[in-house]
C-alpha cells in the first residue's frame, strides 16, 4: 500500500509509520517542524513534508492516517477526503495493523498475533518499555510500538519482532484503546484523565471496563488488587485477573517506588509466559528508564543536575518530585512545570497546586496550548502560581514564557548542585536540552 501519515512526527503516529515501512508498504507524511523523530524517518527512507496544506497527497494514496492532533477542519484531511482517500485515526491504524496475521514467525508459520495491551492514566509507556525489555531478554522475540524511545531498541519507539507477540502501548482519550484487540492488558491505574473528553470520573473508569471486555472469554487482566478503582475496573470487565501485588517490588536502575510498581506487573506477565523470575529480574534491574522519563540530560558547567519527565497529571509529578527527592537527598529541588492544555489544568486544579511538595522552587513559564479546538476556558496563571506556592508550600514564579524562564534559571535561581527537574508534555522539553547545552 501507499500510506501518507500527518502528523507523522508524533511518537505514536511515527512508530505506526516506520513498521508498516519496514513491511514493505511506500509510507510517507507531513508535519509541522524538522525533529530527531523526523529526521530518523527520513534516514528509513520515509518522505517527510515539513508544510501541511495538502499539497503533497498524491492522489494514488490508499490509506491516510492522521494523527489525534490532526483536526477534521484540516487542510490534509479535507484535501484526503477530496480524492476520496480512506481515512484512520492512528489508533484505527494500529487496530487494523495487530489484528493482521504475523507471517515472521520464529517457526516459519503465519498465527494471528498475540497482541499485550499497556493502559492506564500514567506510567503507560514505562511499564511497555519494562514489558519489552523482558521479553527481548527473554527471547520471545516481541514486535513493539511504545511512546517512548528505548535504548533496548537502539533509541526508536518501534520493533519488529519474529513472533506472533505485539506488545502496544493503550492510549484511554477518546476511548482510542477500544480500536485495539488484545489478549492480554496491563492495567497501571486508572486515576482520571482527558476530562475534556470523558463526564466524570465515573465514564472515564467505564471506559477501562469496557476495553477489558474486548479481551477473549480466555484473555487475561494484569492489575494492583490493592488499588481499589483498579480492582473494581478489572472484576467489571468480567475476565480472568491477576493481582500484580503478590510480586515482589523489583530493583530497578531508575528510581521511585511507582516505577517498581509498574514492574510488578511486568513480573505477573512474565510469569504467565513461564519467563524464569529470576531471569525477569535481572532483566528489570538494568532498566534505567527511557526517554523523558525521569531522564538526565545531564549537568550544567556549574554542576545543576537536569531532568527531563514526561509528567503532565497532579499524581505523576508528585510521583516524580518525590522519587527525585530520594535519588538525590540533600539537593535543592528546582521544578519547571509546563500544564498541558488549559482544559485539564482547570479539571485537576486543586489537584496540581498540593503537587509539588518537597521542592524548593517551581516555575510555570506558560500553558502549552495542545488542543486549542477543544479548550473550554483560560486559567489565570497569575492566580495559579500563587496555590501552587500556597498548596505545596514552595516558592512559585511566573516564568512568563519559556525564554524568560531560562533567563531566571541561569542568571537568578539556580545554585551549584542543584536538581533542575524539567516537566510536561510539551515543547518545555527543549529548554532541558538548552540547560545542558550551554
């Protein structure tokens, strides 16, 4: 087939993009800036656009998959829809890609694919990074799509594996993970996200209730019988569960103890692929995490350590402040945290202001504007940074943009041998590789 993706610069859309590649099919796409991503497409041969006015679909195209971010009013979906072009969301695309038959199969023989799902509101892409690793180190020979980059796969988020096992990270928004198959789900937690999506609470657990039902009669759900929603999602779906929590918590080359607790489920699912556990804990404690997650980038000339996570929702960053806390007692703790839309900011407000406890300073440069079609209303960042300060009890500043925030950070906060931990899920991750790149 001949398949344009837009929005193929995405971490999801691009791992999508490189397998069907890799499987012989002309893929080609369009997005908005030259990246380390792009730019690796381009060395698997893959065409990249950098302008998406439509002009570059050929009209031979047979599949065009857009990316989440890709609205509907766009000028490639509208140019795709012009010449009749069957369209997929890229999670459409990743269900039609792991429901085919696996013809790489270690025994010559084409099966259908065994597909692993990793959901949950966080720690999603760590636990299929831990997942993947442990099956590689297995020898079970694992296709993979993650989004991540994992040093186990030479620095890409994709692998093309010779068995009938597809290890995929689930995304919950827009109940995208329904698009999916699997015979085995992962479930890290479910604590409430996407609000500009999901009523409530309530319609954002059915939504992992109903995903566990897609399971077979036989599949499997790997969870935390401890956590409560988790339990009640799990014995819903109405399928086989494992309770992660009867493992032990593993050592692991990167810190925190809900890292740890993503392994243990990691250990459940070894076990039912009759993985030894002794093997599949030296496996998991030579994982040192992936990219943008609790990364260091590196240090500064004044010896400033500097972090760069991934964590956009109130429980990931106290999750992280407080595992970067005890990988580095004693240090001064400065924190750039970047929201990600202005809708979920106002969803999970209290929420974010008491997460940040611990720190010493935190600096909010602005509020990555990711969905601006789907905004509901403006957070007044002035009065935020004040309940951050007041709910966490740190010094919180208004770094006003994210050039301004690095002139704070270098010419008026940061001290030698502090931790500069850099936070969210948008284009606050370049300033990190700034600080180390004086």
């Amino acid at each position: 087939m001949k398949i344009y993706c837009s929005g193929i610069g995405g971490i999801g859309l691009s791992a999508y993009a490189s397998y069907r590649a890799s499987q012989g099919h002309h893929v080609l796409g369009s997005d908005r800036a030259e990246t380390d991503i792009v730019r690796d497409l381009q060395g698997q041969g893959i065409e990249v656009f950098l302008k998406q006015d439509g002009s570059h679909i050929p009209e031979d195209v047979d599949l065009f998959v857009y990316s989440e971010a890709i609205p509907e009013t766009s000028p490639e979906r509208v140019r795709a829809a012009e010449l009749s072009i069957p369209q997929q969301s890229y999670f459409q695309a990743l269900g039609e890609l792991t429901r085919l038959r696996s013809s790489g199969a270690t025994d010559g023989q084409a099966r259908d694919f065994r597909v692993i799902a990793v959901c949950g509101t966080h720690g999603k892409s760590s636990t299929t990074a831990m997942t993947a690793r442990v099956l590689i180190d297995a020898g079970l020979d694992p296709s993979v799509i993650v989004g991540t980059k994992m040093r186990e796969m030479n620095g890409r988020n994709w692998r093309k594996g010779g068995s009938q096992l597809f290890v995929v990270e689930a995304c919950e928004y827009r109940r995208s993970f329904h698009f999916l198959s699997p015979e085995v789900i992962l479930l890290t937690n479910a604590d409430g996200d996407h609000f500009d999506y999901y009523r409530s609470q309530e319609d954002y657990e059915q939504a992992f209730v109903d995903f566990v039902k897609r399971l077979p009669p036989d599949g499997l759900v790997i969870t935390h019988g401890k956590d409560p929603v988790c339990a009640s999602i799990a014995e819903r779906g109405g399928r086989t569960v494992i309770d992660a929590d009867a493992f032990p918590l593993p050592a692991l080359a990167t810190p925190g103890v809900h890292m740890q607790q993503n392994a243990q489920l990691v250990l459940a699912l070894a076990e039912e692929f009759n993985v030894d556990q002794a093997q599949t804990l030296i496996s998991l404690s030579g994982y040192a995490g992936s990219w943008r997650r609790m990364e260091v980038k590196g240090e500064t000339t004044s010896g400033v350590t500097v972090i760069d996570d991934y964590g956009h929702h109130p429980v990931e960053i106290r999750a992280t402040v407080q595992a970067i806390l005890g990988a580095y007692p004693g240090r001064r703790l400065v924190v750039v945290f970047q929201p990600h839309t202005h809708d979920r900011t106002h969803k999970l407000y209290e929420a974010f202001t008491q997460a940040f406890t611990g720190s010493s300073v935190v600096i909010i440069p602005n509020i990555y504007d990711a969905r601006p079609d789907r905004e509901s209303g403006l957070v007044d960042i002035s009065a935020f940074v004040r309940d951050i300060g007041r709910g966490s009890r740190v010094q919180a500043i208004d770094g006003k943009s994210l050039l301004e925030t690095e002139r704070l950070l270098r010419e008026e906060i940061l001290k030698s041998q502090d931790v500069l931990l850099i936070l969210g899920a948008g284009n606050v991750t370049k300033l990190a590789g700034r600080m180390v790149n004086e």
